[in-house]
C-alpha cells in the first residue's frame, strides 16, 4: 500500500466519522429541542394540572420504591433458604 493509498483511506475513514458524528449530533440537538419545549408546555400549565403530575410523578416512584423493596425481600429469603 502506497502513501497516496494511506491517506485516501484514512481522509475516507475521517469523512465517514464525521458524518456519523454529525448524525449523532443531529439527533442529540432535536431531543434538547423537544425536552425544552416540553419544559416550557409544562411551565405554562395550570397550578392544578401541575399538582396533579406531580402526584402522579410521587405515586409512579413510591410503587417502583416498593417494587424494589419486594424484589429486594425475595432475594432475601432466597439466601437465607440456600444456606
């Protein structure tokens, strides 16, 4: 493989990464986008609607709490009937 041929390649490999990182970049750029009009729409909502998602937000992380304390019990139990 000659010099020329080297760096063909490697320019090639370069604009290949480039461009995936710029898809990379695109798609980051949008989600940034979309969660800060969502903050926005969020920030606009009635005191009412807005203590209602919380409550939601609370109900949704104690169930997932109490989930991982059930799966935390079972593990548990099956230790102590391995002994």
């Amino acid at each position: 493989m000659g010099l020329i041929q080297f760096f063909k390649n490697a320019f090639s490999d370069m604009k290949k990464g480039a461009k995936a990182q710029h898809e990379v970049d695109k798609a980051n750029f949008n989600a940034v986008k979309a969660e800060s009009k969502a903050q926005w729409e969020e920030a606009k909502m009635s005191p009412s609607a807005r203590q209602a998602k919380m409550q939601a937000e609370r109900e949704a992380q104690i169930a997932e709490a109490n989930a991982r304390t059930a799966a935390a019990e079972a593990r548990i139990e099956a230790a102590k009937n391995s002994k």
